[in-house]
C-alpha cells in the first residue's frame, strides 16, 4: 500500500505542482509579461504625429537617450537612489538593532515601522506638504521657539524631496536588517567579547557580517523603488528636479511620446537588473564568506 501511495505521489507530483504554480504563472504572463513586450516593441516603434506608435522599426528612441540632457537626468536619479539608500542604511540599521534587542517592546517597535504601510503613500506625502511649507509646522514652531524670524524655504527643495524619499523608503531597509539581527547568536557576541574584542570590533568583525544578507536585501528594496520614484519629486520638489519616473510619466501623458517613454523604461530596468544581479553576486560572496 506504501509503494502505490509513493508510486502515485511520483506520477501526480508534477501535475499538482503546475496545479499550483499555474495560476500565478498565468497572471504574470498576462498583467506583467504581455504589457512589458508591448512596450518594448512600442520602444522600437516610429511615434505617430497625433500620439501613439506608427508601423516601422527605428532606434532613435534609444539613441535619443545619450543626449546630455537626459545622461543628466539618469545621473541625477543614479546618485540620487544611491543617496537614499545610504541615508536608510545609516538610519535604518540603529533601527533594526534596537528593535532586534528588545524584549518587551519589540512588538511595539514593529507595529510601528509598519504603521506607516496603513496610509497610503499619496496621503503621507501631502501630510509632508503641511510640515515643509512656509506656514507648516516646522516654520511656524520655529518662529515661535524664536529660533528664525522669517520661514525658512524648505518646501519644493532637493533636501524636501530626499527626505521624503527617505521616510517612504525606510521601513524597507529596517525590516530585512531586523530580520537578521533577530537570527543572530548572541553566543558569538559573548565569544568575541571574551577574546577581547572591542565594541566596534565585535560589531565589524561578527555583526555585520552576519547580517549582510539583510543589508543588501534592505538596499535592493531601497534602490529599485527609489529609482523608479515620481510622485515625490512632483510634489516635494515642485517639478524642479526631473527623474527618471517623471521623464518616464511626462512621455506617456503629456508629451504622448510613448516610444520614447518605453525606451526610457527599459533603460531604467536595465539599471535595475544591474541591482538585482549585483545583489545576488554579494549575497552569495556573504553565505559563502559566513
């Protein structure tokens, strides 16, 4: 009876596992494969006169994009991303610690890295607008604290927009460091303290190699979105500092030069494969290493 329940297993074992793969396959292959090879035959398009594609193959879309005007651009948003990530990390990663180490207030500190998810991110950036105007309350508390006499232009400035890209971006740098400094043995700690390894020592040569995983992984998901990102700079910046989103945004709606845009978009996935592969090499490089 075993040997026909296992001979039957092993006959069925693919069906049922396509079973259960298949739905999600199908709704990648439809909502995300399909519309990406449609705007990637658009990127090679001509662009209509009125909007939209012509029949035809041409390159100048892609060429289009050496200009110096929109290698500006992509630098901006590359040093940008790079920026964001940085300043998650630096303040993400205290975060995580202490959330890791805590006993009784580590549910607390969670729900409250992820209470930010339950607004969306439309409402959070407008509450930013209230805070950096020139009658915010960041202004008016300073001026009544006696602190400055006239509001200082905080509003629709590239310090506005990093930090709002900071606030939205943070959570997903704390919850994967978290997420290793939780697993972390703290007999190791003890061992290297025992050795006589210094704070920073132990943090250098045990801490943070171990939770390297989740600082690429937390760095990922910061970069790529990051990248991507056009609705702060819209409103934080005012429109001031163009992004790669935005470049992408304003070919699809305003300029309606949807070549152009998608081959704006595959340049940007392009950059984020580089992230992803990137990221793969070094998580592999840290199991190895640990």
């Amino acid at each position: 009876m075993r040997r026909a329940l296992l001979a039957w297993f092993h006959r069925h074992s693919g069906a049922q596992a396509w079973a259960l793969v298949g739905p999600g396959v199908l709704w990648l292959l439809v909502f995300f494969l399909m519309p990406v090879a449609i705007l990637l035959a658009y990127s090679f398009m001509p662009r209509a006169v009125l909007g939209g594609v012509e029949p035809g193959f041409t390159l100048e879309h892609y060429l289009r994009l050496f200009d110096p005007l929109y290698l500006k651009i992509f630098a901006r948003t590359l040093g940008s991303a790079a920026i964001c990530t940085a300043l998650c990390l630096l303040l993400g990663y205290p975060m995580a610690a202490v959330i890791a180490r805590a006993q009784a207030w580590r549910n607390l500190l969670l729900f409250l890295v992820v209470l930010p998810f339950w607004t969306s991110f439309l409402v959070r950036t407008f509450a930013m607008i209230f805070l950096f105007r020139d009658t915010g309350l960041i202004n008016t508390a300073l001026q009544a604290l006696g602190v400055i006499d006239e509001p200082i232009p905080l509003l629709y400035t590239p310090t506005a927009v990093m930090i709002g890209l900071v606030y939205g971006f943070l959570p997903f740098m704390v919850l994967p460091i978290y997420a290793s400094l939780e697993k972390l043995d703290p007999s190791l700690l003890e061992a290297a303290e025992v050795l006589g390894a210094r704070p920073f020592a132990r943090f250098w040569r045990v801490t943070l190699p171990l939770s390297m995983p989740g600082v690429v992984a937390g760095a990922l998901l910061v970069f790529i979105p990051s990248l991507g990102s056009f609705l702060t700079s819209d409103l934080l910046g005012g429109a001031k500092q163009i992004f790669i989103g935005n470049l992408v945004q304003n070919q699809f709606t305003s300029a309606r030069n949807w070549p152009f845009g998608g081959a704006a978009s595959f340049l940007l996935l392009a950059l984020v494969l580089v992230a992803v592969v990137f990221y793969f090499r070094v998580r592999d490089n840290a199991e190895e290493s640990s």
